[in-house]
C-alpha cells in the first residue's frame, strides 16, 4: 500500500465531485472512485489487517472482532452475506503444535426497515431464531470441508434495535431455543454463544446493553449467565457487571476481554468427547443434573417434599490412594489425577432418600493410557469396591477403558539387535535378541533386562532372556491385578447392590468386571468386547468383522441378556442409574424405600386381561384408553412406576421393577403372544445364515428360564418383594429345550430368600 500526495487544486475538485447535488442524476454518471478499508499503523511501512477486508470500518467493531485477538483468524467465504464465519487458530510460541482450532460464526440483526430504532420481543426471537439456524447451516458446511479438527465453536450475535422488555425472558427463551437446537449444536461443537442487546425496561426507561453468555463445555448442563454494561466512574473503562443474583465468570471484567484458548482440561474434555465418551470428572456434576430430572420425573408419580429442591442435593469427595496404597478423602481439583482410574463416595438427596444415601462412584480416565487398568488402576477400584463392601452401600462403575495395560520398555526398545537364521533372509526367523556389550553396561544398572552372555559371528553379545522394565505395570502384574479386582467384583454382586454404565467401550478385564455385576446399562454407541475385531481377524486369517460393534455392540448385548437397559447417551445412562437406585435400598441393613404414592392403595384395577392374546405390560404398567382419547386405564402397579429389564431378550418372559402402594417390588410376567427369536448369521462361518424362529407365548423356553432365574437373582441382592404372575403352560418340548431349562428354572426357585 502505497500513500499518493493529491495537489490541492485536485482534492478540492474530487471533494466538490464527490458531494454534488444533482436533480437529473448527473451525478451518478460520475466515476466516483472505490473506498476499500484498511487499518492504517503509523509505521514506516503500511500492512493490510486482512481481517477487516470486505468489511465496512463500522461493522468490525460491531461484530467486536478485536475480542478474538488470542487467535489467528481467517476469514471463510459464506454464501449468506449477513454471517462472517472466521477459523481461529490460537497463538502459540514458534515451533509449538497448534492444537487448538476453532470456528467464530459472528452476525448482526437489524430491524426489517434498518431505520426503525425499536423492535418487539417477538421480532428479536423469531430473527434469533433464524439467524441462529441460518449460523449452524453456514457452520455445516465450514464444519464438514476443513482439514483441522475444532472444538469450542462459538456464535456471536448483536442485536441492534432497542427491545422493551424483561431480561429475564430472554434467558427464558434462549434456553428452549438452545432445547430445540441442542443435539445439532453438539454435533457442530458450538460450546459457547453470546447475545448482545439492548433493551429497555419501561417504553420511557433508559437503554441497558446487555450481555447473555451461554457455556455449555461438558455437553449436558447449560450455563446461563446475564451481563449488564456499565461503565467504570474512575477508568472511564467500560466492563461487565452481573446482572441478576447469579455473578457469573466475567462479572468485573472489562467488556473487550478477549475469548480464552483451551486450557488442559478443555482439551482432555473434547479428548474423551471425540472418543464418544464423558470426561470422568464432569460426571459428578451428570449426576446432579440427573438428580434434578428424578425429583422433576417422581413428582408425578409421588408426593414428595415442596419446591425448593435441596441445594446440596449432591455432595462428594474423591477417594485417593496414600503411600501406603490405602484411601484417603480429597477434595482436588478436577484433571488432578495421576492414574487412569478416579473414585467418588457421594451423598445423594434423592426422592426416595431425601435426608441422603451414600453411594460409591468409579470410573476410568480414558485421556490417560486409554483408561486401561494398571496395577496403580487395579488397587484404586479394589480399595474403593471394598469400601462399599464394607458400608454395604452401592457400588457404581463407569466403564471406558482398553482393558488391562501392556507397556514396552521405552529404555531397551530402541537399543536391541536381531540374531537372524539367515541375514539374508528374515522371513526364515531369528534365533535371538541381544543387546551390544556397550548399551548392556548402560541399562545394566537398571535392572529392567536379564541377559546370558554368549560368543557367536566372532563378537561378543548379551543375549536378552527376560525384559522386565524399570517402570512398574508393564506385563504380567497388570493381568494378577486383574485378576484381583475380577474376585472383588464377584464379591461386591454377592453382598451389595452393582451398577455398570459401559460408555465408549469396555475390554478385557473392564468387560468382565461389567459383567460380573450383572446390572448393565450400554450406551447405544458403545461395545463392551473381550478381543477386538482386528484380533480376532488376525487369529482368523481372514477380513471377517468390520467394526467392534459387531462383536459387543447393544444389537448384541442387549439382544442376548447382558445389558439390561440401553441409553442414547451418558446423560441418560446417570440418570437410569438414579432411577434404578430409587428401588433399591440405601444399604444392605435397610429396608426397601417407601415412596407416597399418587395411585390410591385402594383403587380399581381397570385394565382387563382378554382371552385373546395381548401385550401384558398393559396389564402391569396401563394403558391409554383405546377410544377415549386422553384417558388412562389404570394397570396393576402405580402409574408410571413399572421399569422393565432385558426387553428384547427372551420375549417370552417380561421382568422389571416396580411400585405398589409406594412400595417398590420385582415382577415377572408372562408373554401371552407368540414372540419371534432372531439368530444372527455367524460371519465366521460362511455357512451360516439368518433364522427367525417361532416362539409360543406362555413356554418357557432355555432363553427365557435363565432369564427368570437371573431376574429373580438380581431382585433377591436387592431386598425387594417379587411378585410372580404365573400364567406359563409348561416348559418347551423336545430333547434341545428341555435339558437346559429345568437347571435354570430350580435355581430361580431357590434364589429368593426374602
């Protein structure tokens, strides 16, 4: 860019040019020259600030793009005019990695006219709402053709006209907004969104900008905080000023602060997000949202005790391992973990329990190690599951981990040698491996490698015979600690009340540790596996599965009786846990809880079994009126309260928890109509195919006897009374049903003591 001095004569003709008046429209056939807009430093030399290209000099500050000057900014085209979409990239020291992308979407709304100074809250929510909808579409496309990975994307939008109206309604109606968007603002990572508006009280009131600044980091708990502009009386500076009761992050702070880049938790928190899970610890503050939705979803089932809620509903303290490898209470900060495993006793305000009942929470850390189970791992869950054990108080575990932990000796990898059978051929084998007498003597002292010194092709050789490694939980130890907590495990099923949610994934001993509690919930997008399907290829010689979920996914577990309840997602697997808890007692000396039901003890039953073949949840659970719309018929337990359990597996047989009175209770059914079993071809074996096969309703048949008998089990560690409809005709004919039903249906007649 190069400045061109103007003659005087010349400028005072361009000015007279450039503001004639004319009738006849003179002056539009004037060759008026083109204004481009740059940010002029005086320096020796001009540089464009290219991102206030194509933008006029107001706009740039009305979209506040200085506020993202922590990032190295690029302008995406956008087909829509109205939308500035920017891909950040945060500063970073020269030669460090940049790690962390994001994508700014910034708009502003004006009134239909652009001359109208005031608008209606009608109009600032249905124009937010568009311009919300046309940012994520532009957000899509953005999204989908950029070679970088974003996390933390961020919609800004400024609202010009002045609204009359309640601050408060806007956070009112921006949060249903945000409902109806959420799912498609998740997938798109838009984490944080800002509103800009002013707005005035009374028609007659003074104009307040205000500021509304949503977070929503963790994926289900949505932070609203409302801001008002104030300038300071001594640095002149204007800031933020919360508005409200409710002072939120940037309550003082000045008004241009800019956007903060990812810091170490964020960055382990979109880590265990892109592998389709729930950082381990945002999920103590799951379960208290979950909790919020219990009392909200048993108001309508109980009477329970009158707004407010609680407001330490949950409290919690990590349980930590000492030197001496015992626990220890703590309260850290969250990332603060040093092993891939992280443990909670928490105290829950529940509907059932509102003075509290204590439970214990484990999980693994899948940003560490891929949250596989170390000898460190392996003593944390021991100590903690004994902890439950020993208070008899539930016992929850979080499952996302690879299993058990195998390591390589980082200070021999690199330093080894290769005796071949043949040099000049490697194909035919190697005899042994060796390290040189020099990298012997420097890893000696070690004693992370056990050698045997041999003379062999005329030099002398140390030949390797054991690698033991100078870190700890290498090999073998991480499979005798898994061992150890498989044991607990068995333990815990037998003496208190377990819980799995498998997240993301569950392998090896992390599978046998969810199936040794018995009580499974799968989210839909999880697979809870003992050998992967690259594995089990390589031991097959050939392609034959494509995908884990063909090996542990929930048309899998769940289809064959291992995961009893399927999720869409964390959020919802907590809040199921929550929901079985609400059946079962607080520990093993207490009796069920007692809930004061809606459903009067005394009432009429007023579904009706039919001769003919019908569905017996309606029985159990009600039913809608079939043709009085809006009304309800009334089935054998209260309403809303039957929770059923292995849905799909063995049809013949319904199980679930529910409540009578209040009181919760096991209940086992019988399927009256004829049901189909579907058999999965084995890709295994290019022999076999599909079959769907015939099962008669009222039969128990092996599938369905060893479902009663598991039901029945589970029901029996959990101190509930089991109600029984018995309606069956007998047990499945011929030689393949009948030896294996018997067993199962004389241990379901043994297992109930209480």
């Amino acid at each position: 860019l190069k400045a061109i001095p103007l003659k005087s004569k010349t400028r005072t003709r361009l000015y007279k040019a450039m503001s004639m008046k004319s009738t006849d429209n003179s002056a539009e056939r004037l060759p008026l020259p083109l204004v481009s807009s740059f940010v002029l430093h005086f320096c020796a030399q001009f540089e464009e600030d290219r991102i206030y290209r194509h933008l006029e000099p107001a706009l740039a500050f009305q979209l506040e793009l200085n506020r993202m000057r922590n990032f190295d900014l690029t302008a995406i085209p956008c087909a829509n005019h109205k939308m500035h979409l920017y891909l950040g990239a945060a500063k970073v020291e020269v030669g460090t990695e940049v790690t962390d992308y994001r994508f700014f979407v910034r708009a502003i709304i004006r009134h239909s006219d652009l001359v109208t100074k005031e608008a209606s809250f009608e109009y600032l929510q249905n124009e937010g709402e568009r311009l919300l909808l046309e940012a994520m579409d532009e957000l899509e496309v953005a999204f989908n053709n950029t070679n970088v990975r974003t996390d933390c994307n961020h919609i800004f939008l400024n609202f010009v006209p002045t609204v009359i109206m309640d601050p408060s309604k806007i956070e009112e109606s921006v949060r249903s907004m945000v409902m109806r968007y959420g799912s498609r603002l998740w997938k798109l990572r838009v984490l944080q969104a800002e509103l800009k508006i002013n707005i005035r009280l009374t028609p007659t009131g003074k104009a307040i900008p205000i500021r509304l600044f949503l977070t929503n980091e963790s994926g289900y708990y949505l932070d609203i905080s409302l801001y008002k502009e104030v300038t300071d009386s001594r640095t002149a500076q204007i800031m933020f000023q919360a508005y409200g009761d409710k002072q939120g992050p940037l309550h003082g702070m000045l008004i241009n602060t800019p956007y903060v880049t990812k810091d170490l938790l964020q960055s382990k928190r979109f880590q265990a997000q892109s592998l389709g899970t729930t950082y381990i610890y945002d999920i103590p503050e799951m379960f208290r949202q979950s909790l919020i939705k219990l009392w909200e979803s048993m108001s309508t089932q109980a009477f329970l005790p009158s707004p407010p809620l609680p407001s330490d509903m949950l409290t919690y303290t990590e349980l930590v391992l000492d030197d001496q490898g015992q626990l220890v209470h703590m309260n850290r900060l969250p990332g603060g973990n040093e092993i891939g495993m992280v443990a909670w006793k928490m105290t829950l305000k529940s509907p059932e329990y509102p003075e509290g009942r204590d439970i214990i929470v484990i999980g693994n850390d899948i940003t560490y190690r891929i949250g596989s189970f170390g000898p460190q791992e392996d003593l944390l869950f021991l100590r903690a599951s004994e902890l439950a054990r020993a208070e008899g108080i539930p016992r929850i575990f979080v499952a996302a981990n690879s299993g058990a932990r195998i390591g390589l000796a980082e200070e021999i990898r690199h330093m080894f040698h290769v005796a071949w059978v043949d040099p000049e051929d490697p194909y035919k084998g190697y005899k042994y491996l060796y390290l040189t007498p020099q990298d012997y003597k420097r890893v000696s002292a070690l004693n992370s490698v056990h050698c045997e010194h041999v003379e062999d092709e005329g030099e002398s050789r140390y030949k390797i015979t054991d690698i033991i490694g100078k870190e700890e939980g290498l090999g073998v130890e991480n499979l005798r600690g898994s061992g150890m907590i498989a044991g607990e495990s068995s333990l815990a099923y037998d003496e208190i009340i377990t819980i799995s949610l498998v997240t993301c994934r569950a392998i090896g001993i992390g599978a046998y540790l969810v199936r040794l509690g018995q009580r499974t919930i799968q989210v839909e997008n999880s697979h809870l596996i003992l050998t992967g399907a690259g594995a089990l290829n390589k031991v097959l010689g050939r392609e034959v599965y494509t995908s884990n979920n063909q090996l542990g996914g929930i048309q899998i577990m769940h289809n064959n009786g291992v995961t009893h309840s399927i999720v869409c997602d964390d959020f919802e697997g907590v809040f199921t846990v929550l929901h079985w808890l609400s059946y079962m007692p607080k520990s093993v000396c207490s009796s069920v809880p007692l809930l004061n039901s809606k459903d009067p003890i005394d009432r009429i039953i007023e579904f009706v079994p039919t001769k003919a073949p019908y569905d017996p949840r309606w029985m159990l659970a009600g039913r809608p009126h079939p043709t009085q719309k809006g009304q309800w018929l009334s089935g054998f337990f209260d309403y809303g309260s039957f929770s059923e359990i292995m849905q799909p597996w063995a049809q013949t047989v319904v199980v679930g928890r529910a409540r009578l009175g209040g009181i919760p209770v096991g209940v086992v059914a019988v399927e009256t109509r004829t049901v189909e079993l579907s058999i999965p071809a084995d890709p295994a074996n290019l022999d076999s195919e599909a079959k769907i096969i015939q099962q008669a309703g009222q039969v128990w048949f092996p599938d369905s006897a060893f479902k009663t008998y598991q039901a029945i089990k589970d029901f029996n560690r959990e101190g509930l009374p089991l109600m029984v409809f018995a309606n069956w005709r007998g047990f499945s004919g011929g030689m393949k049903g009948n030896w294996p039903v018997l067993p199962f249906f004389l241990g379901a007649g043994s297992v109930h003591r209480r």
